[in-house]
C-alpha cells in the first residue's frame, strides 16, 4: 500500500507536474506528508529548484506586462493631456 501511494505521489508531482497542495487534496494526506514522501526521492530537489526557477521567470514576464499596459495607458493620458493643453492654447 505505501509503495503504491508513493508511486502514484511521484507520479502526480513528477509526471503531472501537481504542486505539493494539489497532490495533498487527491491523496488525502496532509502536506507535510507529501512533503516527507517526496523528499525521500533524489529527484526531488532538483524539480523543486526548477519549479522555481520557472515561476520566477512566469512572475518577471507578467510584471513586464503590467508595466507595459501601465505605459501604455500613460502614454495615451499624456496625449489627451497635451491635446487639451493644445486646445487651451488655441482659445
């Protein structure tokens, strides 16, 4: 029986790429367990530094985005500005 959990956690974090909390949920165990049967593997810590890895890079990628909508939106206020200030120029 524990051999099989095992597998089918290895699976679900290796395989299906589930997050510690997910695999919690469908094997109806507690995190830390997970976290415990998970750390056996050799494996382990490398897809965890590499998970990391890929969120940070995730999370840079959508802090550009936001910064370039937030540009965007800037440059199209500034534009509206200077054609106001344009307006009142010719009044």
């Amino acid at each position: 029986m524990n051999l099989e959990r095992n597998e089918l956690i290895y699976n679900l974090y290796f395989k299906d790429k589930l997050n510690v909390s997910e695999i919690s949920k469908k094997a109806n165990l507690s995190i830390s367990q997970i976290s415990r049967i998970l750390s056996k593997s050799s494996l382990y810590q490398q897809e965890k530094s590499n998970r990391k890895e890929e969120n940070r890079k995730k999370h840079q990628e959508q802090a550009k985005e936001i910064m370039r909508k937030k540009n965007k939106q800037l440059s199209k206020t500034e534009s509206r500005l200077y054609e106001w200030l344009g307006w009142l120029d010719s009044n």
